[in-house]
C-alpha cells in the first residue's frame, strides 16, 4: 500500500491544501471521515466504488466529492492508484462555477463540470506517467 501526501506548487496554494497518491495492490473496503474540504480523484489504475444504503456505487475514473456530515465507506478493487487533490475550504470556487452547497453529500464525475476532452487528455497523462515525478 502506497499513501504519499504532497504540498501543491506555490501558485496552487492558496487553493489545494494537498494532493495525495494512493495505491494498494489488494481489494479493501475503507471508512473516509467526512471533512471541511472538497476533493476530487483521479483513478489512474482499477476502480473505486462506495457504498450507500446497502448499494455499491461505482465512481467515475474523474470525480469530485463533496462535503458530507457522515462517514462514507469506498470499496476499491485489487491494483488501484489514485490521485486525489484536496481543496481547501473555498478553494474548489477558483475552477468551478457550482454552488459548492449543491455537491453536499454527492459524488460525481467531473464530466458535469469540465470538457471530456480536457479529461481524457488528464487522464491519459496520468495512466501514461513513469512515476510520481513525472510532469508532463
């Protein structure tokens, strides 16, 4: 299991708290306490889902999830890795023209949001990429 925490570049600051890298080669389930921050993931590798009265919900390979008031449980499965970039408090209001209050308690993908075009080239960058270094 890999879980790496990183300081945004100085001209993101301001908005993104952190970004994180996760991966973990064997299937889990896991608890995610709810948070001030929104925070969207970049599945690069496998698929995450959580779970939600008894249903297992898929989520997109691009998304954005935002603020709850109760914990959520993700299943992932076996060789996922991700990217998660979360915002600060208010800092989600610089990229999107969403009320923020309208994203209480959802995830969804960032097609609602952003081009897909834009994101099939994010997300192909992020598959293709050597390492974690990699800044293309």
């Amino acid at each position: 299991m890999k879980f790496q925490v990183h300081l945004p570049c100085e001209r993101l600051l301001p908005y993104v708290k952190h970004l994180i890298i996760s991966e973990n080669e064997q299937e889990n389930s896991y608890r995610v306490l709810p948070d001030t921050a929104l925070v969207i993931g970049f599945q690069y590798r496998g698929k995450l889902s959580y779970w939600n009265e008894g249903q297992q919900n898929p989520l997109a390979s691009s998304g954005i999830t935002g603020l709850r008031d109760t914990y959520r449980v993700f299943h992932n499965t076996a060789g996922v890795g991700s990217v998660l970039v979360v915002f600060r408090e208010n800092g989600t209001a610089r990229f999107m023209q969403t009320p923020l209050h309208e994203l209480f308690g959802e995830s969804l993908s960032l097609d609602y949001f952003f081009p897909r075009a834009a994101l099939v080239v994010l997300e192909e960058q992020l598959i293709t990429a050597d390492d974690d270094s990699d800044q293309r």
